[in-house]
C-alpha cells in the first residue's frame, strides 16, 4: 500500500490547501493520504477559527483518508519542534512521500538549507543588529519564506527515514489579506471578522469563529493576578519576558495593541502568542521536562482506506481512537487545552462530549 504524508494546519481550510491535497494525489499516487494536523491550536500561536472536528471533516471531504492529531504541546512550539514531531508521526506509518507547499518550489535548494549548521555567533549578531530570529535565519541561509523555512524543517527531520520529500508550489502569500479563489488563510480569517463572504475561497462554511483577541480578557486576568515567579514556570518564559507582558496587560485592554508592545528583535508576534497560549493553558516547563516518550498516535478522522490502514497497522502503533485511552501525562495536556477552547464556544458542553466521542467516519 503506497502512504503519502502532508503536514497540516487549516485555519481555516481554502481552496488552496484543496489545490495541496490534489497535487499530491497526483504527483505521488498514493491508495492513502494521510494528514498530521494541528488541533484547536496552531503553530503560530493562534487559536483554531473553527474546532479540530471541522477541520477533520473537510480534511476528509476533499481528498484526505486519514487524519492524525499532533499534540498540542509539540504544535505551540518553535517550527523545528512543530516539523520534526509531525514527521515522527507521518513516519511511523511507514509513509513513502511527505508532500509540502514552498514559496520558492526548488527542492535542491531546500535540500542545502537543511543541510546548514547554524553559526549561532553570526545569528545572534543579526539579531542585534535589530532583526527578528526568523529574519536573523533566513539571512544566514539566503532569502527563506516562512513556508520554505517549514519545508527546511520537514527535510531536516526526514533525514535517516526513506522518506521522498515532494515540494509543490505555493499558489499565494500566506500574509496576503486580498480575497480571491486561491486565498490566504490569513485573508479568510480577516474576512469572516469583517462578516465578508468567503465563499469564493474556501468550501466550508464558519458558523461559530474564534479568534486570539477572545482569549485575551482571560489572559490580561491572569498577567494581572499571577506573581513574576509563577509565570517564569510557564513553558517559553524566559528572559524576563514576565515583566514586559505584566507591564504591558496594565497599558492595553486591546489584543493588538498589546501584541504590538510586547514584538521586539527577540520575541516575534508569532513567538509571543505562543508564550500567551502557554500562560492561558498553564503549561509549566516541568510538566514539559518531564513528558515521556510520544508512543502513541491519536486518530481525528478516517474514511473507508484510512480504517483499512489502521487495522493493517494496529499491532505496530498504539493508535488511540478515544480520548480516554491518551496515555498520561499527554491526557492532561490535551484535557486542559480543549477545555479552554471550549469555553470560548457558545455551547461548550456539547464540544466537550464531542471530545469523548471517538473520531470523525466518513
């Protein structure tokens, strides 16, 4: 049976991750196509618009078989942790191809980037001289889009698997707010704020959306009332960075304005929105230090070939199909996440029994 993994997001879902699906399914010839995907959180730091269960289903209603969650602790994480966990997953089912869009599609050049060991000297240098991590990387390694940059950690993480990497090129810029056919999630979510139709870029519809700015009340609660020692035990809270975020919850009641404050040469917007999910979800380095081995792989969704495949790999991988069964302590996480994002739902009961529910079959 040939496997093809993607590594995904979908936040939301649009035309363009359709155009993803469909490119490989037609350059790799796959009899499944399986998807790691984030859950109700993202990479970037930003909350899911829409719940993991609608992401699994259009997921599945347009050309993917199999979708697999990658934890919430190795999403909210740097892109290094975010690739390289979400291969480790896609790997272990003994996928033949990893298929990932690029701005740049020269998978040669890709290929010596991720060959590169970083001179830390020269990239803190960058770095003071006034440009963000991100920035600092991609001049150390020539011109680098973010999308390449993901790209650089998937064939990085590739190494020493029989994994092909298969790059395709991307169709927009991921930062682009103009609405069209082929459209960045970024422009669809501003959109939907906008109450905008959306139609034309995505297939799936958003009823009950969740943004950033939602969570902030709760989290300027906590930057008001947590003392400077019980935030610096939260995971990615270093440097001091508590004072700033203390300060700047006093100065501003709006979520931008206080994203804006907070941006420096260090601490990208991305990098601090990951720092405020930790706070709001109370993820303490110890817990993290303290996490065994990832053994097991959850299931969102499947269709018909993707429950065949589970059943042909069930004795080599512990998949899970029901919350309950998470291993501990990656439940507890997982738990106390999805009960955040449930509360900002107008029925969060009903996503929290979906929660317990096994996954998505269509």
């Amino acid at each position: 049976m040939k496997k093809t993994g993607i590594i995904v997001e979908y936040n939301p879902f649009h035309n363009g991750h359709k155009y993803h699906i469909e490119q490989a399914r037609e350059i790799t010839q796959p009899d499944v196509l399986i998807a790691c995907m984030s859950g109700n959180y993202n990479q970037r730091g930003d909350l899911s618009i829409i719940n993991k269960y609608e992401k699994t289903k259009a997921a599945l209603s347009n050309g993917v078989d199999l979708v697999l969650e990658l934890p919430y602790i190795y999403t909210v994480q740097n892109a290094y942790v975010f690739g390289s966990k979400a291969v480790e997953i896609l790997n272990r089912f003994n996928i033949d191809d990893l298929v990932f869009g690029s701005e740049t599609n020269n998978l040669e050049e890709l290929k010596k980037y991720a060959e590169l060991e970083v001179d830390v000297t020269r990239l803190k240098q960058l770095m003071h001289d006034g440009n963000s991590y991100p920035k600092s990387y991609g001049l150390l390694s020539g011109s680098l889009y973010p999308n390449d940059m993901l790209a650089v950690t998937y064939l990085k993480a590739l190494r020493g698997t029989d994994i092909n990497p298969v790059s395709v090129q991307r169709t927009n810029d991921y930062l682009s707010e103009d609405l069209d056919l082929i459209s960045s999630a970024t422009a669809i979510r501003k959109a939907v704020k906008e109450n905008k139709d959306i139609s034309k870029a995505t297939p799936i519809t958003i009823n009950e959306p969740v943004f950033n700015e939602d969570l902030y009340p709760y989290i300027r609660r906590l930057l008001f009332t947590m003392d400077k020692k019980d935030l610096s035990s939260i995971v990615m809270v270093d440097e001091g960075i508590e004072n700033l975020l203390k300060e700047n919850a006093v100065k501003y009641a709006n979520y931008d304005d206080f994203i804006n404050a907070s941006i420096s040469r260090r601490y990208t917007r991305s990098r601090i929105q990951r720092i405020l999910l930790h706070i709001a979800n109370q993820i303490k380095k110890e817990d993290v230090e303290h996490l065994p081995e990832m053994n097991y792989v959850r299931v969102l969704g499947f269709n018909e070939k993707g429950q065949k495949l589970l059943k042909e790999m069930k004795e080599e991988i512990n998949i899970i199909t029901l919350f309950k069964n998470i291993p501990e302590p990656f439940k507890e996480i997982e738990w106390k996440t999805n009960l955040l994002y449930a509360s900002l739902l107008k029925d969060s009961n009903s996503y929290i029994k979906r929660e317990l529910q096994g996954p998505v079959i269509i």
